[in-house]
C-alpha cells in the first residue's frame, strides 16, 4: 500500500473505533478528519501497548524505516511516546522515563468532549506537547481563540512548525503553563494535557465565572482520573470526575522518591519495623480504581512494589517526610500477608482504612467522585457524589 492508502485507511479506521466507542463525537468528527494525527507525531516514535498486552512503551518505530508500521501506529488507539528524561535521551532505545507524547486519540476526543467548547470558545491549553490538541482546537474554535503553553523550548519548536505546516497560527507561549498566560486571560475554557496533583490556583483565577477546566488530577498515593471543573462565583473550582487517565506528570509538579535505604537509618530490612499480619492482599489495593480512592483519602504517602523471580513481590509505602515506612508481602494463594511499619504514621493501617472505606460505600467508580478547589487557599477537598459528603483523610 503506499503512504495515502495506508493513511486513509488509517484515518477512517480509527475514527470508526472511536465513534463506536463514544469517545468521538460527531460534533468533533468533522475536525478530526480536517486534523490528520499523522502531521503532529514525529518521524521516531515508540508506541504505547494497546490494553491487555501490558503497560508501558513498545520498541521504536522510524517511519523511514517501516513506513507502514509507523502508520499503523500513528492510526491505533495507543499513545506515542515522543520524548524520554526531558530530551537527554537519544537514538532508538527506550530512555528512564517518558516525558513527551502524543496522547491516545480515545483519551484526547473524551477530555475535548468534556471541554464542551462552544464556536467562540476562548481555550487556554497547559501543555502543548506535540501540537495535535492545540491544531485540534484550532479548527473547531478558530487559532485567534487559542493560546497553548509548553514549558519545554524544543517541544515548543517542534510543535510550532507541525501547527503552522498545518496551517493554523494559535498564539504559543514557551513558559510555566503552572502560572498560566495571564496576558490572554479571561479564558472560557482550559484543557491540561499533564497530570496534576494541584490545580494551580493561578490558572483557575484567569477562568471566567461558568467557565470549565478539564484536566487529569493525580494523587500522591497513585491512580488518576479526568476532573471536569467548572468556575464559581466565590473564585472556587467545582465538579465531578469524568473517567480514569494516565498522564505524564506535570514538570513543575513531578515529585523526587527518596531511596527505601534512605527510611531504614543504613539498617537491613525490616530495620526498626513492627510486625503484623493482614487479610487485606496488596492485589485488591494495587488495581488504578482503589488506588485513586486510597489516593483521594491519603496525605503524602506513596507506594513501590519490588517484584521477585518467583512470583511474589514486597509493596513498599513511604512517606514525602522520610519519616515512616512500611512493608506488605504478597505470596500467591495466601490468605494472610506479612507487614512491617516504622515510623510515627502506620502507612499500611491507614490505606487499610482508606480501601475499606471504599469497600464499604460500595466501590464507587470514577465518576461519582468529585473535587472542589478553593480559589483564595488552593485547598483541595475531594467528595462523594456531592462537595457536602467530603472525604475526610484517614491520618
């Protein structure tokens, strides 16, 4: 097939398998026809596995190379690794961590369609990344109702000279999408396209009253999910989630780990650790959904898991402070697990707490939980069908 054929059939594939699975709508079809996703992923790129055949990044594709399974990729509902360890990374193997890429297309369609733009729509992007969101919003609002940011100056050259080639010419700033672009403010609606474990107070305040922000929200504990936020009068931030994500962190809130030798004083495991055991397997609490509402319930907690040839592994918690620690053991076809905790916090008794709690209200998914950000403190508050049932953290 040459590069056209595969292209269109392609194009026209993938929009298929989005609209069967409602994540393109017909409102957006228009503009996901007028832009091709091809015109906005680099040359070398390294595909996401598509569900149900393991996380993580596949090997590289050069379309030089293999044109045709560089198309195929460009048209799969995967995500397309365009950037490792903020640009150190070179040549064709994977890097440490990826902090570049061009989002899965079911995912950029859902959060466009939670944005609910309208013609005249003035639309902040935090995050531009490759430039597709941004071309995207373009077509269907127009470029001089646009501004993205990007904080990285490669990736913002990049994306330039993609979203121009395409022929639209949104207002790009290279800075801190943090702090916003006050300059362009009010904005009826803003889209991040980067986890955040804040929504930046600042950004909220350059949002019109009614006005919505769509972003993925992470918690420190892990699991994330797409909030739909919508501007009050009193300058706060209210609404519901709309979905589970997996977004790249945003640079300016991307948290250093501290090693576990660190939180067990140069002393071999288990260290200072008091022993217990729980019925609780560190399987029920692994999954995304119970630990974005173990998450949403926790404070500066994090967990690690240390795999072993034989199957069974050690899920390590931490805390920011390097204060506390704990050890949970998982064995195959136990009942009862291993525990040590030290330190002045329990981490494994309050995400017990935290995952029977959800447990108990009956394992609500994503879309009953909500979030409201006041506009003045920044204070997140994390709810349950409604902001008057909050969740009270456990600790």
């Amino acid at each position: 097939m040459t590069e056209h054929e595969l292209r269109e059939a392609g194009l026209h594939g993938l929009a298929s398998r989005l609209k069967e699975s409602g994540a393109l709508t017909s409102d957006w079809l228009p503009t996901f026809a007028a832009v091709p996703r091809e015109l906005f992923v680099p040359d070398l790129m390294w595909p996401g596995r598509a569900k149900g055949t393991g996380a993580g990044q596949g090997e590289a594709i050069d379309r030089n190379e293999d044109p045709e399974a560089w198309f195929s990729a460009v048209y799969s509902d995967v995500s397309l690794t365009t950037q490792w360890d903020d640009g150190q990374h070179s040549g064709t193997g994977k890097g440490r961590t990826p902090t570049c890429s061009n989002s899965q297309p079911s995912m950029v369609f859902s959060m466009l369609d939670a944005l609910d733009v309208q013609e005249t729509s003035r639309v902040l992007e935090i995050g531009t990344g490759t430039g597709w969101n941004a071309a995207l919003l373009s077509e269907r609002v127009g470029p001089g109702n646009v501004v993205s940011v990007e904080v990285d100056e490669e990736n913002a050259k990049s994306a330039r000279e993609r979203i121009e080639s395409a022929g639209y010419h949104p207002t790009l700033i290279v800075g801190d999408g943090f702090e916003g672009h006050r300059e362009g403010a009010p904005y009826d609606r803003v889209l991040v396209t980067a986890a955040l474990t804040e929504v930046p107070h600042r950004v909220i305040g350059q949002v019109r009253t009614g006005g919505i922000i769509v972003a993925p929200y992470a918690t420190t504990y892990g699991g994330e999910g797409v909030v739909q936020l919508t501007v009050q009068r009193d300058g706060s931030a209210v609404g519901h989630f709309v979905g589970s994500s997996a977004f790249m962190r945003l640079r300016q809130q991307r948290q250093k780990r501290r090693h576990v030798r660190d939180y067990l004083g140069g002393k071999p495991w288990p260290a200072d650790g008091e022993k217990s055991m729980t019925t609780i397997s560190p399987e029920e609490v692994g999954d995304w959904l119970p630990m974005f509402a173990i998450g949403l319930q926790t404070q500066g907690m994090f967990p690690w898991a240390e795999y072993y040839d034989d199957g069974t592994y050690t899920l390590w918690l931490r805390d920011a402070a390097v204060t506390s620690w704990a050890t949970v053991d998982y064995e195959p076809g136990r009942d009862e697990f291993e525990v040590y905790q030290s330190g002045p916090r329990d981490l494994w008794d309050e995400v017990a707490v935290a995952y029977l709690h959800w447990d108990n209200m009956g394992r609500p998914e994503f879309g009953r939980f909500g979030l409201t950000v006041d506009g003045e403190t920044g204070e997140h508050t994390p709810w349950l069908d409604h902001p008057s049932s909050p969740l009270r953290p456990v600790c």
